[in-house]
C-alpha cells in the first residue's frame, strides 16, 4: 500500500527506476498475499470438509511434482533437479493441495536457503508409500527451529514478513499431509542445506469397499 501511494503521489518527481522499484515491491507483496490466501483456503477446506471426508482421487505422483515445478520454475529463483523413478507411483490425493504443499517447500527453499544454489525434488517407493524429497543447498534450518518447525505459532518468534511466511507455510503443509494420512518431517543435511522428507500412502486406509 505504502509502494502504491508512493507511485501515485510521486509519479512525476520519480525516476523510472525507482517507480519500477516501488512496483517490483508491490509485486512480491502480492505474491506473497495470493499464497497466504491460498494456504488459509487449504487449511479452511480440510478443515470444513475433516481429514476422513477430503475427497481423494489417484493421482500420479510424477505429475503433480512436475507441474508444481513447473509453476515454480516461472519465476527463476532457483535452479530445481527433479529425480523420478522408472515406475509409475499412484496416490490417492486431491493434486491442487499436494501441489501446493511442494510449491510451499520449494519457495521455502528459495527464500530461506539464503546460499542455495539449486534445490533438487525426487521421488521413489518405500514399501506401500510414495517418499517425496525436497532439499537444498542452502545454510540449513536454525536448529532451534526444528523441534517446531511445523507449528503454526513458530512465526511469532521470526522477525519481517518473509520469515513470518515460512511459519504459515509449514503449518499448512503438515495439515495438507496429514489430511492425506501421511507424514512430513523437516532436518538439515549433513552435508549443508535443508531437507523435508513427505510419505503419502500409495492405498486408502480404510474399509469402505467391504462388506
């Protein structure tokens, strides 16, 4: 808002470097606006809906991590590997929250990594789950952080909005996975950068085909 009145009030008197510096900020703000909508939709919805009703259909791993990717990759933050298996893995999962968790990781990533210079996503089966990976080779998570990391509380003790951003962000993706009877865990490399590690159960988990 302060970018905007300053555009508008000063059009004339600024050079045009500084209006494109003061609607750049706008830009990202709005970004970051459009994001936190998203996510308080997401965690609205589970919540509406309750982690036993969310609608889940099979979906191809693969897919939902190439086109979040894909979206990412819009804004070239940060260079991204992706790793796929030779098979094909299928979940059942509503696709448009499971993308959103791994755009979530990967802007944490390119926010957060600081020294990141790539962020890598790979896929591959363990036992009766799919195991997504997103890690980087940025400076790590304080380890302070990392007993709660995930609860949504962890961005009143951070400082400026970008951290505030990763707090939220976090909370949304444990409630995302959980909702999909899965689990998510976040750590630091040994050998430098952050790591979070999704398992998503590749079969339903209930008995509402029998009998």
């Amino acid at each position: 808002y302060g970018s905007t009145s300053a555009v508008i009030e000063n059009y004339d008197n600024l050079s045009k470097e500084q209006n494109l510096k003061l609607l750049g900020d706008v830009q990202k703000d709005s970004q970051w606006l459009i994001h936190m909508v998203e996510n308080l939709l997401s965690v609205t919805r589970i919540g509406a809906q309750n982690a036993s009703s969310l609608i889940k259909e099979p979906g191809i791993a693969e897919e939902v991590i190439e086109s979040a990717v894909a979206k990412f990759s819009r804004k070239p933050t940060l260079p991204v590997e992706v790793q796929l298996p030779d098979e094909v893995l299928v979940v059942p999962m509503d696709e448009v929250l499971i993308e959103q968790v791994l755009l979530n990781l990967l802007e944490n990533a390119a926010r957060h990594g600081k020294t990141a210079t790539k962020a890598t996503v790979s896929l591959e089966r363990k036992r009766k789950n799919a195991v997504i990976t997103i890690c980087d080779d940025g400076e790590g998570i304080d380890p302070h952080l990392l007993p709660k990391l995930f609860d949504s509380s962890t961005h009143q003790t951070q400082q400026g909005d970008t951290k505030r951003n990763m707090g939220i962000g976090l909370s949304v993706c444990r409630t995302i996975v959980q909702a999909h009877g899965g689990t998510i865990r976040g750590e630091n490399r040994p050998e430098g950068g952050a790591q979070f590690t999704i398992e998503l159960p590749m079969e339903e988990n209930n008995n509402e085909s029998e009998g």
